[in-house]
C-alpha cells in the first residue's frame, strides 16, 4: 500500500459512515476508549442541517458501532456553562476512574474548548469551559504530572486558523488552568502550517506519546497528516523527539475524497498491552471514522529515528 509507515489501515475502513445515524450528513474526528470490556466512543456527527453534534456509541469489537441517533446531553448547574449546535471534535480520558471528554464547543466569540466527566457514558456532567475562545483542541493527560492535572491545547482563530502550535497548561482541580508552555509548532513540510494534538498522550518508558495532526498549506487548500512525538514524562512541555516524516497521510479514496478532502485526523488511541499494539482511530476527510494498528515498539523506535534532528 501506498506511504504505509509503522501503522497499517484496518482492511474493513471506514468503519463509521454516515450510514449509522439516520441524520447524518458525515461522521468523523471521533473519541473511543475501552470500557467495561468493550468500547465506548462520543462521536462527531454533522447532521443534516449542517450543525455539528455529539452522540455516545457502543461496540463490542471497536469495530462494529451502535451509535445513538440522539445527540448526548449534558447535565450542568450553570447556564452560563451551554453546549452549542457546533461541538466536534471529541477526545476521551480516563483520569483517575472517570471518563473525562474534551471538545470543541464553539461559542458566538468562537471555538471554546468544552469540558464534561461521566462514568457510565448515559450521563455526562459538563464543568467549567477550561480557555476563552478562540481554540479548537485540547487533551487531557491519564494522570496528574507534579500534582496537577495537565492538558495539551492548540489556540487558534475564528476561522480555518493558518498557524497553530501545541501548548500545555496544568490545573490544580481541572477549572483554573494556568502555567502556560509551549510545547512545539509547525515544522517545513507536511506540518508546515499547523500541528495540533490527536488522541490523549500514552505513558511509555520512553516519554508520553503523542499523535498529533500536522496540516500542510497546499497551492490548493489544507492537507492533514499525522505525525508522532515523545514528550518528557515529567516536564511534558520539554519534546524529547518528533517525526519528521509523517506516520499517516491522505492516500486512500475515503481519506481523499469527502466533504473536506485529503484529511486524515487522529483522536483516539486505544492501547492492547496483552499485545503491544496500538490503534489510532481517525477522521477521513471530514466525511467517516477509519482505523488503523501498529506495534507500539515499533512506532516509538520509528519516531526516534525519523526525527526532526
Ligand atoms: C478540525 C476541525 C474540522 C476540520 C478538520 C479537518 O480541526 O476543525 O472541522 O475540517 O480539522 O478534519
């Protein structure tokens, strides 16, 4: 197959199509995690009036979703705390024996990132918006770091946002968020315009690993790619290495062709350490939900040598 790095695609792509929910126009940048023997996901679903929702889903394999044609609602006791007709672009943790789901949820003065816990995955109680607008990602880290909880973050703009760089903020109690870092930002190439954080980062004895997406500003519009890096476990805004060459990128007719073509987006990373492998779950041009699996050896050992020196 065409640019296949350490990560192979799942020959039963895309496994979540617009199929799933009655009105869906595309789903796509989509969180999962393993839950109770299974698996649980929030996904993205622009539905047919063009709004963008959440909605819960189940799968016994990871493969095979049951997504609930309801957008999931949330629970909060302040109004001034509301979740949009445009949330997208999910992520899920979990953070000391709770699930914790991050977004975007986009307010009049622009994206906002949302914040929101649950433990059953029915209901999901909404806490305090953790940044003012504009930014459009974020992820938490499984664990605090130094005694605060810690979050990766991309601030942007109103619109499309032509930059972007990767910061880390921590919390003491995941409401007031502060000792700002810069972690990294663009690089010449595929991830010449923008990167921002994917899935939440994974511990390794090697560093937290971090997918991250990588935006390239063609003649033609945005190109997105995903790029890989290792990032100190105990000062995480410190990169120990990052890819220079891209571990994904838009080369199959479902990653080229949709309603934003030539997108591969990375969101959730499930970890198998009965068998050391790693799936990274994906958007495809902002159209459906792709997966695909790599040895987690593997993948630190190819970072490391196809880094930015
Ligand atoms: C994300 C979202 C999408 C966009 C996408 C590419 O950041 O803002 O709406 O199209 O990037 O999948």
């Amino acid at each position: 197959m065409a640019n296949e790095t350490v990560f192979k695609r799942l020959d039963c792509n895309p496994i979540v199509t617009a199929a799933n929910v009655p009105r869906a126009n595309s789903i796509h940048n989509s969180a999962v995690v393993r839950w109770n023997g299974a698996y649980a996901g929030v996904f993205r679903v622009d539905e047919i009036d063009m709004c963008y929702r959440l909605h819960t889903g189940f799968s016994r394999d990871g493969l095979d979703w049951e997504i609930d044609p309801e957008p999931l609602r949330m629970t909060s006791s302040d109004p001034a705390v509301y979740v949009s007709d445009h949330s997208y672009d999910p992520r899920l943790v979990l953070l000391e024996g709770t699930h914790y789901l991050t977004w975007c949820n986009s307010a009049p003065q622009g994206p906002q990132i949302g914040l929101a816990r649950t433990d059953d995955f029915r209901t999901f109680v909404q806490m305090e918006n953790p940044f003012q607008p504009p930014n459009r990602n974020a992820v938490l880290f499984p664990r605090t770091i130094n005694g605060a909880y810690a979050m990766l973050h991309r601030p942007s703009d109103r619109g499309h946002t032509p930059f972007g760089d990767v910061f880390y903020s921590s919390s003491p109690d995941l409401i007031h968020w502060g000792k700002h870092r810069h972690v990294f930002g663009p690089y010449p190439g595929w991830q010449g315009t923008k990167v921002g954080p994917g899935p939440s980062p994974l511990e390794t004895p090697e560093g937290w690993l971090l997918i991250y997406h990588g935006v390239w500003g063609s003649c033609n519009g945005f190109l997105y790619y995903a790029g890989g890096a290792l990032l100190d476990l105990e000062e995480p805004w410190k990169v120990i290495c990052r890819t220079r060459d891209y571990l994904l990128a838009p080369t199959m007719p479902y990653e080229r062709v949709g309603d934003v073509p030539n997108v591969v987006f990375p969101s959730a990373m499930v970890h198998y350490p009965e068998t050391g492998r790693v799936r990274v779950y994906y958007g495809c041009a902002d159209t459906c939900v792709s997966a695909a699996e790599a040895d987690l050896d593997e993948l630190i050992a190819f970072i490391k040598q196809h880094r930015i020196q």
